[in-house]
C-alpha cells in the first residue's frame, strides 16, 4: 500500500429519528467520530468510531477515542510509514493499551482504502462469501409491553428477520410476554439486558426461557465470562456475548468456560477486521455461531457492518437496519435500504460501496482536525 499522507477526525451530530434506549441510559443525538486516512496520491479511506458519549456500554467514550486517535494511533501510525490493516494494527498494539474503539476506526480506514486501491469489494477483501445479508432490528425500552408489542408488530411486518428487544431488571418478563403474544411462536425473537442483571437473578432470567428465544445477551458484567458459564449451564436459552468478548482471547476464555453458544461480534468494539474475522474463525471453528450487532452507526459504519456480516459464519440476523431507521438522512449514498429482511452486499463497488456526502458530512461537523506526516498534530 501507499504511504499514508494525513489523516483527518471530524465529530459530527446526528439526530436520532427516535430516541434509543437501553439498560444503562437513553441517547436522542449521535455524536459521530469519522476517521478519513488519505494516501500519497489522495485516495480516501473513511471508517467510523463506534465510542458512544458516555462510558455506558464501556469505558472508551467518544472524547476518549478522539484524544486518543489524535495524541497516540494517529501519529504513530504516521511516523511509522506503515499503510497495510495487519502491520499497523500489530504496531498500534504495542504502543497503545485498549482504546479498541479508536484503534479499530483508524485500522479499518485502511482497510477500506486497501479495498479501494485494489479495485474490490470491502466485503470480498474481508472474505466475505454472501451478496445478502438478514437483518433484524433491535428496539429500545418502552415505556410498558403494549406499546413495545406494537413497535415489534409494526416492525416484524416490514420484514425484518429478527426481532431483539433491550431488557432490563422490571422491564422482562412481562414484556417479553407481550412481544411473543402479538407476533406468534414462530418469529425469531432476542434479548438484550446489556449486562443489568446479576448472578443472583437467575429466577428471572429462567422465567424467559419458556419465550424460546434465539438468545439472551449479555446478561451479566460487562466484564464477564466465568459467571456467564455457569449461568448458561442453568438456562436452555443460548446465552450471547456482546460487551464481555472485546479480543481474541475472551473469545478463547468463554469458548472454553463455555460461557455463550453465540457471539455478537462489533468490529468497533474488538480492535478492529482483523480481529472481528480471528474471533469469527475461532468460533466457527468450535461451532458457536456469530452475528453482528450495531453501535447506532451512520451509513459509514453501517456499510463496514454489512461487509463483515457477509462473511460465512455470521448465521444469525445482524442488527443492520437501513438508514431511515434512525436518520432522516444519512450521510452516505446511496442510503442503506432494506427489501424483504435483507440488505444488498455491494461487492461490484470498490471499497465499501457507498460514497460519503462530504456537504452534508461539512455541514453537520462540529470540529475536524488533519494530522499529517510532517507535522502530525497540527491543526487544521
Ligand atoms: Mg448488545
């Protein structure tokens, strides 16, 4: 690959058609990081930060990334001259500790500018087999089951393939209830309680097993796997990971405790392709199936999203809803649209298949700051 030239961080905001919410708090905006990495002969590569505003799903925020992507990946990276995803991300781990979210915005840039130089598919870069991929859609808590069974009505009719609803303790069984009443035994139905309960709550989490669903997510610590084990052990419902798999060897650790039967695997949130498709062999390899969650992403993450989710062993939905799901406008194009529960894999587009609206991307930035290879924390 080309030496890498500049690269440039804008934060962006992006209001939420509705607001989101989840166990641990409710967000109305998105504040967006985008990471553009641009080689000696001026080709882009864009990818997306996935660090939400506050340290509620897991440390690393979106300040945290941008001071981090700025002070350390950043110029590292560009006084090394190294260009490639796989080098860089060796030598971005051994100076930098964590901060996977940053890490991994600015490795898969380069993985979107590689996929580009070479004239294929982000998605066939990654080895990614499918030109479809299922999608299902995750929907917030509400404020009582009537009104969640009515939005999983609404949006089990317009043909997603799963539908993931967010619990917490209080907000379960019953709602739950609700949710399979109005849509039947057969719809493929998840939870996620991104890690709300504990250990001692296993009454309450055995009461969901009669729902048959497809999976309970991340039940426990964020930073658990040993207690999930033996929760799954007490439980007929998959457990699946989300928060607690953050690299390769958590992924080993809860393999071998068998602490879930599937994984939900974010780019954002383990480092990066490189390590989303290590822990996506390893599980294929001990038969635990994977799938690929959303961080709320613009159409840049999305479009990173849909890549990976291309690859064979992602057999579960992926949360990867179209644009107008959250935005009024994305600021991709085309924008992602969903026909019949399956959004198209651009694999005839090079890179990750979609074009960046720069106006609208100038228009919504809030700061933008260029380090290049000379003079690396300067300031645009
Ligand atoms: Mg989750």
């Amino acid at each position: 690959m080309l030496p890498i030239r500049k690269v440039t961080l804008r934060e962006l905001r992006l209001p939420l058609v509705e607001a989101f919410a989840i166990s641990t708090g409710t967000q109305a905006a998105r504040r967006i990081l985008l990471v553009e990495v641009t080689d000696a002969e001026g080709a882009s590569g864009w990818a997306e930060c996935v660090a939400p505003e506050h340290p509620n799903y897991l440390p690393e925020t979106i300040d945290i990334a941008w001071l981090s992507l700025q002070e350390w990946l950043v110029p590292h990276l560009l006084s090394s001259g190294v260009a490639a995803p796989a080098p860089a991300s060796r030598l971005l781990a051994s100076v930098v500790r964590g901060h996977r979210m940053a890490k991994a915005a600015l490795e898969m840039a380069l993985w979107e500018l590689e996929a580009r130089q070479q004239g294929v598919s982000l998605s066939r870069l990654l080895g990614g087999t499918r030109a479809q991929v299922e999608t299902g859609i995750s929907i917030g808590i509400q404020s009582d089951p009537e009104t969640l069974a009515r939005k999983a009505q609404r949006h089990h009719a317009e043909g997603y393939r799963r539908i993931k609803l967010k619990i917490k303790p209080g907000a379960d069984v019953r709602y739950v209830a609700a949710v399979r009443e109005a849509l039947g035994d057969e719809a493929p139905l998840s939870v996620d309680a991104n890690a709300s309960y504990r250990r001692n709550d296993v009454e309450a989490l055995r009461a969901l097993d009669r729902f048959g669903l497809a999976m309970l997510e991340q039940p426990l610590g964020w930073d658990d796997r040993r207690q999930h084990a033996a929760l799954q052990a007490e439980l007929r419902t998959p457990i699946c990971l989300d928060e607690s798999i953050r690299c390769l060897e958590h992924a080993q650790e809860a393999i071998e405790l068998q602490s879930a039967r599937i994984v939900n695997i974010k780019p954002g949130r383990v480092g990066g392709f490189g390590a989303a498709q290590a822990i996506h062999d390893l599980c294929q390899r001990h038969g635990v199936a994977v799938w690929c969650g959303g961080m709320l992403e613009s159409g840049i993450g999305r479009a990173h999203n849909v890549a990976l989710a291309s690859l064979p062993n992602f057999v579960h939905p992926g949360d990867i809803s179209p644009s107008r799901r959250y935005w009024e406008r994305d600021i991709v194009n085309p924008e992602w649209t969903m026909a019949n529960g399956v959004v198209d894999v651009p694999v005839h587009e090079p890179g990750m298949g979609v074009r960046v609206d720069l106006d609208r991307v100038d228009d919504l930035s809030v700061r933008q700051q260029v380090l290049d290879a000379t003079a690396p924390r300067s300031r645009s």
